[in-house]
C-alpha cells in the first residue's frame, strides 16, 4: 500500500530523473549467545535475492501508476493502484476495493492523509508546519481496528520510524478505542530530516540521521507497505527516506536520551543515482546479539 510525493512544484507530483523499474531484496539475521567472554553462533536464516517491487509508470502522463509487491518466493502479495487530480497531484491509493488513503491539500503543500475504510474515515495523519517544511506529524486513529491495522503507515515516516513506537501507542488510547501520537522533525539546510522524535508517557525515542551528497532516487515518494517483523525493525525497507534528497548513511537510535543502537548504510551508485543500498544493525536482548542487514538492489527505466 503505496505513496507518492513532490518534484519540482507542488506537493503529490512525483517525477523524478530517473524511473524505477523494479527493486530487489535479501536480507539476513544472525543470533548469537553469549557464553563466557564469546559470542557463539546460535541461528542464521538468509533470505535470497528476490524482485520485491515492480513499478508500473505511465509514459505519456510521466506518471506512478502503481506498484505490484512480490514476497520471496516469487508470489504477488498485492499491488498498489494510484489515483490524480488533473494537475498529476496524487489524490488516492487503494490497495483493496474498501480501503484507501486520500490526500488533502491547502494550496500547494500536503496538510493531511486520510485512512478510509469504505466510507468511513479510521484514521488521518495531520501536517504541521514550520514556514514550508513538515515540523510535527499528528496520528489519530478513530477506532480500535485502525489503531491495530494501520498504527503507522509508512507513507507517513517510511524507512525512519520502527515498530517499537508503534507499539507504544497501547499506552495513549482514546475514547473510542483509537489511538493518537505525535512526530516532531528536525531539518537541516541540505533538506534532510535529520533528527525525529517520538513520544509516549514513557519514553522519548530520537533518531539521529547523517546523509552523504547522492539523490535519494525515492525523494517525496510517499509509501505504505507491509511492515517487518522485530522490536527495530523498519518499516519499508527500500525506501531510504522519502522526506530527504539525499540517502542516509547512519541513524542513532536514543531512547530517553540513552544510546540504544546504530544503523549503518552503504551504497554503489551509477552516477548521482544508488544502484544498490545496504543497510545493517546489531542490539543485544538478554544474553543474545542480533545482527540484520539488507540490501536493496534497483533496476532504472
């Protein structure tokens, strides 16, 4: 379930240089326990690589139609169908014939996303601003089955938030069996987001971002897809950061102001343009250290 973003103008366009054609995928996870002073292997399992992604454009229009998403062995698990307003803005993703997020805007700039289940609107995501650029994300889910099937969407954050925050929204439930939280986006003068908060009653989790100079081929591309299961796990990800133009190679993850972890990225690139990225991290649980990484391969028009 899918997202799409700004270009030159106005927010909803996505018309970047260079097209995707399709993304590939592999990852791997590695445990292993600590016995004495030594880290002995316990479980490894290795995804191969894989088309996870195959991006539909439509030529005449320069536009996304859609995105079809491919598990690992080769199955269509669904595909994600973009609507447009006659200036090429994105209007609406559906996924499913009863759900689908629209997008509201106030001239030219994005205010809210809006989560519909039929005709019924479960959930929004409200924009605040600071001058032109995003300075607080407010989530509201206005039932218990929003709150459980779409706590945090990737379209709103992508690759930059983990699940653990989503699950401290058990602790803010309203009324009506929903949910709320808040985002706060820090930006440096490169156009990058470089610091996001998230806050709950108990905690204060920060990620710190560095970037290289290269362009972040997904740059305003708006997405929601499946999530990835584990504590830090990430939601979408072969989408670096679709709110900064350049590509992320360290994000320091703080919680109450104590390091927790940090996540490497690397890149080759074809030009301005990442052929490859790959992104890894380590945490420790009890007596067990996790090791992850992925590698993200894309294929250009």
């Amino acid at each position: 379930m899918l997202c799409v973003v700004v270009s030159c103008t106005k927010e909803g366009q996505y018309q970047p240089k260079k097209k995707i054609s399709t993304i590939s995928s592999s990852y791997t996870t590695k445990v292993e326990r600590l016995e004495g002073d030594v880290w002995v292997p316990v479980d490894e399992s290795i995804t191969p690589t894989h088309v996870s992604q195959i991006w539909n454009w439509n030529e005449s229009a320069n536009r996304l139609e859609s995105i079809s998403f491919y598990n690992e062995n080769g199955e269509l698990e669904y595909t994600d169908y973009f609507q447009y307003h006659k200036d090429n803005r994105l209007e609406s993703i559906f996924w499913d014939p009863a759900e689908r997020y629209d997008f509201v805007y106030l001239k030219d700039m994005l205010t809210a996303i809006r989560y519909y289940h039929g005709s019924t609107c479960e959930a929004a995501y409200v924009f605040s601003r600071s001058g032109k650029r995003i300075g607080k994300i407010t989530y509201t889910a206005y039932s218990s089955r929003a709150s459980e099937a779409h706590l945090l969407p990737s379209c709103v954050l992508d690759f930059q938030i983990p699940i653990r925050p989503i699950k401290g929204l058990e602790q803010v439930k309203n009324s009506k069996g929903g949910a709320s939280c808040e985002y706060l986006l820090q930006w440096d003068k490169g156009d990058n987001v470089y610091y996001i908060a998230y806050h709950t009653p108990t905690e204060t989790l920060s990620f710190l971002f560095t970037f290289d100079n290269k362009s972040n081929p997904l740059y305003r591309l708006w997405e929601k897809d499946a999530t990835f299961g584990g504590e830090y796990a990430y939601a979408n990800f072969s989408c670096p950061c679709s709110f900064s133009k350049n590509n992320i190679t360290l994000c320091s993850v703080l919680s109450n102001n104590k390091h927790i972890m940090d996540i490497h990225y690397t890149y080759s690139y074809e030009g301005d343009y990442p052929s490859s990225a790959t992104w890894s991290y380590q945490y420790v649980e009890g007596d067990e250290r996790h090791s992850v990484s992925m590698t993200t391969t894309y294929e250009y028009e």
